[in-house]
C-alpha cells in the first residue's frame, strides 16, 4: 500500500522532469525513512522501463526514488554480484599462445575479394 501511494507521488513530483530536494524530502518521509518502499517503487519503474524504454515518466520518478534512496542510506552492495564459475584453465606454453590467437582471428575475418578495376 505504501509502495503504490509512494509511485503515484513519484510520478507526480517528478512530473516537469527535475528532482527537487523537497521533492525527495517527500518521497523519504512518505516512505518512513525506510528503504524498502523505496527500493519496491523502484522495481516497478524499472518493470516499467523494461517494458516499454521510451517511459519518460517512470525515468524521471526512477530518478527521483533513486535520489531518495540516497538520502535513506541505501546500499548498492546490498545485491549480490555476479561471480565468474570457473576462470579458464592455463596456457601449457606461452609461445602457443600467438599462434592460436592468429589461428582464432583468421576465422574471424571475412574473406579477402579480389578487386576488378572499374574499367573493365
């Protein structure tokens, strides 16, 4: 319930487009000084950009949330980041290296045409 009422005022403080200090001001206390509201308007705009990239409006309310979560104390690190699962095994022998670097550019390029001169 806090979340929607939260969206709808983003909306609309943010609707000329700039994000004012009071403006935030109002988002942080509509939302407790709490980040979850917050963080849950801004799952819904960026729902809403996914869908549909040309929303000017949930980018500006987005802006505006994400400056509010700012002013809560809101950590990014708070989502878990993207691990690699294995890193790729070792080189056996450094001079391999170039040549199979060579081998896998050549299968990259499209191949050489032979030019015919233009008067003929």
């Amino acid at each position: 319930m806090v979340a929607a009422n939260l969206e709808r005022r983003a909306v609309e403080l943010s609707g000329d487009g700039t994000a004012s200090d009071d403006a935030v001001r109002q988002l942080v206390e509509l939302a407790g000084g709490r980040p979850a509201p917050l963080e849950a308007a801004a799952h819904t705009f960026i729902r809403r950009l996914h869908q549909h990239s040309d929303d000017f409006e949930a980018t500006n309310a987005l802006r505006l949330v994400y400056r509010a979560l700012g002013q809560v104390g809101w950590d990014v690190d708070t989502y878990p980041r993207l691990t690699p699962a294995a890193s790729p095994a070792p080189q056996s022998s450094p001079a391999k290296a170039p040549a199979q670097r060579r081998a896998r550019w050549s299968r990259l390029r499209w191949p050489r045409r032979r030019r015919q001169p233009a008067w003929s």
